[in-house]
C-alpha cells in the first residue's frame, strides 16, 4: 500500500515531494517527478514557490485530482488573516481546493486560525486538515478548544532526531505522523552513518531510502526534496525492500536528539516567524 489513511479516510501517499527552496529553475525537476510517480507535493506560502507548483501541475499533465497537494499558513497570516491567505494560496496554485492544509507554526493566534480551517473544511475547499511544528502542549489545546482531531502534524523527523514521545501520542489521537527533513536537511554526517551505510549495503540500497524505508515502517509518511531527478527516483524507491527487526532497531539507537535552528521548542525562533515572510 503507498499510502496512509488519515483520520477522515483521506488518503495520503507515503512518499511526497518536499519543495522547500524550488525556484523557477527548477520546473523541469517538478515536473519530471509528477510525470514519474510523485503524487504528493507539500509547499508553503512561506516558500514563495506556489506559483511555480501551480504551473508545473498544469505542463505536467497529471491529473488533478490524482495530485495530493499540501501547503501552509504563514505565522504572520494567523489570527482574522488566515481565510485571505488560505484564498491566495488557491489563487497561486491555480486551483479550487487543497488536499491538506496546515498551521506551519503554533505562533500567537494558532487557536483562531485552527477554528477557521475547519471552516474551510466543512465548506468543502480543504480535504484534511493538520498543523505543523506542533509540540504536545499545542495539540492538547486543539483537541481540547477545536472540533476537529488534526489530521497530520508535520514535524522534523530523521535517525538523529526521532521524535518517539510525540509519535506515540499522535498514534494515540489518530495523528498521523509527516516527517519533514528526512535527511536532516541535507546532514552529510547522517548520509555516511556507518550504521546505516551498513544497513544500506546490506539491501544493496542508498542510505537515503534506509532512512526513508526506517520512517515508513515506523507508520510515518516523508517529504525529501531534491531536485535531481536520480534522487528524485531514487527516493521513490523504497516500496520494494524491508528492514528487518534487528535494523531497525539499530537504527533507534542513532538518537542524538539533533534538532535544528528551526525547531518549535526554541521561543525565539517561534516569535520571530511571525515577523519574517
Ligand atoms: P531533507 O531532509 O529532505 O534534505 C534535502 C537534502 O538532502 C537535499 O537538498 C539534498 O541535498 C539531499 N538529498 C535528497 N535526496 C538525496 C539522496 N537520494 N541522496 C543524497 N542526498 C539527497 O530537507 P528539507 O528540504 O528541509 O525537508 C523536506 C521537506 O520538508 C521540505 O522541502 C519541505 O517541503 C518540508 N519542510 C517543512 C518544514 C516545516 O516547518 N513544516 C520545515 C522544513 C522542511
């Protein structure tokens, strides 16, 4: 199965296409992984790209309807802002509905945005609804203030950095679990871990899809970005080999607690999102 079923019986497709940093430059890239299996993309309004994402789903000739499209709302659009820029996203992507849109930080006025989104769902213009970057403390408010259980919260997710406290709550509440930076962000460490080149030799695979394979038989869903249409296949590849017990606990050995710069704990990062655009 190449997909997970959310809360509301959305499907979600395991593999998406995360376009962090996609520039106009990279329309060929967007488009050669839509023609070629990618059917989930995630974007932001934050990413300045949705234009883009828009343009590239109509040269590719893919379906609609068979696209998966996420994007987010800004910090700076929470609060009474959120039903304009939900519209401005529509605008952009050139279309008339999102898949599944998200709270991209638990900034000040998460709680009114939250309220509006499920608006927008129940009018019909968003199929699923979810958060992003969201700590237990903020989805405990949702579920208690709001009527709708998220869908998905998006949250950074790799072998140094695993996230098992939050992913055994989000299980509990039907929470499904998208990882974002798979790879770290890129973490050059991470890519020649010699647990996981081992691991990878082993399967004669990348240590890219060890790590993405370790998040799918974890029951979590991943965005990698690359615009290399090798990686690009290469990350599509992981539906035909399974680690086994043993490695994958070996990989749950790896936790480092690694997070980045851009991680909800840190308060002055969350404020400050509010303000950069
Ligand atoms: P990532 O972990 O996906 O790493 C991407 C980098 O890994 C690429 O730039 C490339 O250098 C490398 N790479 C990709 N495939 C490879 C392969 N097969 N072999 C070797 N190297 C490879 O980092 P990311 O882009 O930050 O995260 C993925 C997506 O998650 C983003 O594009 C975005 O859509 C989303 N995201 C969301 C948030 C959020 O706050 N919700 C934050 C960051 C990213």
């Amino acid at each position: 199965m190449d997909h997970f079923i959310l809360n509301n019986g959305v499907e979600l497709p395991k593999v998406g296409l995360g376009v962090y940093k996609f520039k106009p430059e990279h329309e060929d890239a967007l488009i050669w992984a839509l023609q070629n299996g990618y059917r989930h993309i995630d974007t932001a309004s934050f990413y300045h790209n949705e234009e883009l994402i828009g343009r590239a789903i109509r040269k590719s000739g893919v379906n609609r309807a068979d696209i998966f499209l996420t994007t987010k709302v800004w910090s700076s659009d929470l609060g009474k802002r959120t039903r304009q820029a939900f519209e401005t996203s529509l605008r952009k992507l050139q279309t008339d509905y999102i898949d599944l849109y998200l709270i991209h930080w638990p900034a000040t006025h998460y709680l009114e945005s939250w309220l509006t989104l499920e608006k927008l769902h129940r009018e019909g213009k968003i199929r699923a609804i979810g958060v992003a970057n969201f700590e237990r403390k903020h989805l405990e408010d949702v579920l208690t203030n709001g009527t709708i259980v998220p869908a998905v919260n998006q949250i950074q997710t790799n072998p140094y950095y695993q996230q098992e406290e939050i992913h055994a709550y989000m299980q509990k509440q039907g929470i499904q679990h998208v990882a974002w930076g798979p790879f770290g962000q890129g973490n050059k460490q991470m890519f020649s871990d010699p647990v996981l080149t081992e691991i990878a030799q082993g399967h004669g695979r990348t240590t890219a899809q060890v790590m993405l394979r370790w998040s799918l038989q974890r029951d979590i869903a991943v965005i990698p970005k690359s615009v290399n249409p090798e990686r690009l296949k290469q990350n599509l590849e992981v539906f035909n080999f399974e680690l086994s017990r043993e490695e994958m606990n070996l990989i749950s050995t790896l936790e480092r607690n690694q997070k980045g710069f851009n991680d909800p704990s840190n308060k002055f990062m969350l404020w400050m999102t509010r303000f950069i655009r």
